[in-house]
C-alpha cells in the first residue's frame, strides 16, 4: 500500500518563516492530518486543501502547535459542513486536551464533551489501530516533556514519525535496521535540545541510519545547515513523499 505525506509546515514551534511541523498523510483516497497546530488552518489554505478533504486527525501529544488549530477547525466543520471532525487521539490525552485546552472556549450548555465536537477515537497506546484499510499505525509513548505523554507513530510498519522526542538512538536505530523504516524526526539545530533530538545528536547516529532520517521540525535558520546534516535530509515543506 502507497503511503504520501506532505508536510503542512516543517517548523519548530516557534519558527515564522515555516508554518507548524503537521502533515498529510494519504493512502488511497484517504487523507489523515498528523496533528493540528495553530497554524494548521492557515497552511491548508495556503495549499488550498478544503477542511471536508481531512477524513481524520490524529494527534501526538498536547502543546499548541501539535493542538492549536483544532478549536478552529471544529467550529468551521460545525458551522460551515454541519459535520464533527474526525479524531484520532492517545486515550491518555482526550480528557486533557477537553478539560485543559479545548473547554475554555468551546463548551455551551449543549456541548459538554470532547465528543460533543469531535467523532473521537481513543486510541490504547502500544498498539496498532487501523485507521482505514490503507493506514495502520502504531503508537509508540515517547520521552519530549517530563511527565507529559507524548507519542510517535509508525505507519504501515514502514514510516516512523517522531512527532516532538527527545534524543532515542536506540529506537531510531531499531526502526531503521530491523523494522526497514524511514524516519521522520524532529530536529532541533541549537543546542540545549532538552525537550527534543538536536542535530549534533542525531549525526551520532551510525551512517547506515542517518541515510534514512529525514529531519523536520526545525527553526527559521535551517538553510544555515544546509550541507552540516551528515547523511540525513531536511525534509521540505509542501513537497509530497512517497513510500
Ligand atoms: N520544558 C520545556 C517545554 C517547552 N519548551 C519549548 O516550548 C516548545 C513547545 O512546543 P515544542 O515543539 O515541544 O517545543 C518546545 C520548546 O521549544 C522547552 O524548551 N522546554
Ligand atoms: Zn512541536
Ligand atoms: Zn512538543
């Protein structure tokens, strides 16, 4: 099964010259939104991508731009399609992303719930779901914030997308020379990376891996990098990957 995904945005979370590091992910004639950031909205205009062509959302983990777009985009599907997005989340995350992000703003008298909105599908962590006959994905709980659950995926056991992690060279390694995986990986260029892999850890990385990492979630100055990235890729916004 053909898996394409294209970056809605390759940037760090606070990086303005690159919309927020969320992604379309296609198989067949489905297309599910790796996470929904503040200017999620805005890049699917940007492509002109129509809110009724997203058939779900999942999402990694909890910071604004993984999760910022999402009160915008249920509005518009309420209001402009009379329909509930979609939601794929880590069943750790739903009563927190209502009660802590979403609820503020959006709960009425008549709309209680995260489900009031959303057509959520919580998902158990460390298994593999079918989100449709061409996308399984396994979530894997990774380390980013301290106590915060947080999670990478590996789609139809060929595509690892690290979402935000800190530096795990063993799991990268194990997805690239026994399970043939590609990966996606966040990639902060500056150290301290703290909360995510820097770039002068992931070039730590055996050759034979870093030839398949892709790098994505990087700040504004990343063309200052070209040609210090070892033998990993910058992965380019907008452009559509196959695998
Ligand atoms: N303990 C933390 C928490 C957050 N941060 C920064 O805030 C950003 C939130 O989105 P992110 O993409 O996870 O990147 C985080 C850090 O830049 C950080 O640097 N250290
Ligand atoms: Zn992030
Ligand atoms: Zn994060």
């Amino acid at each position: 099964m053909h898996l394409k995904i294209q970056m809605l945005g390759t940037g760090s979370a606070f990086a303005k010259n690159y919309f927020n590091n969320n992604a379309l992910l296609t198989a067949e004639s489905f297309t599910l939104m790796l996470d929904c950031g503040i200017t999620a909205p805005a890049a699917l205009h940007k492509l002109g991508v129509p809110l009724a062509a997203l058939d779900g959302i999942l999402i990694s983990h909890l910071h604004g731009d993984h999760v910022g777009g999402l009160e915008e985009i249920a509005f518009r599907m309420k209001f402009e399609l009379q329909r509930k997005p979609v939601l794929y989340i880590p069943e750790p995350l739903a009563e927190t992303l209502w009660n802590h992000t979403l609820k503020g703003t959006m709960q009425t008298e008549e709309a209680q719930s995260l489900d009031a909105y959303f057509d959520v599908h919580r998902l158990e962590e460390g298994s593999v779901h079918s989100i449709h006959p061409g996308i399984q994905v396994e979530l894997i709980r990774t380390e980013h914030i301290k106590g915060r659950n947080s999670y990478s995926f590996v789609f139809n056991d060929k595509l690892f997308y690290s979402a935000d992690m800190r530096f795990t060279p063993q799991l990268v390694t194990d997805m690239v020379r026994n399970r043939g995986c590609v990966v996606f990986h966040d990639c902060q260029l500056h150290p301290p990376g703290a909360v995510h892999a820097t770039l002068d850890e992931l070039l730590t990385l055996p050759e034979d891996v870093q030839r398949s990492v892709y790098l994505m979630h990087y700040g504004d100055d990343r063309d200052d990098f070209a040609g210090r990235t070892g033998a990993m890729t910058f992965v380019e916004q907008h452009k559509e990957y196959e695998f």
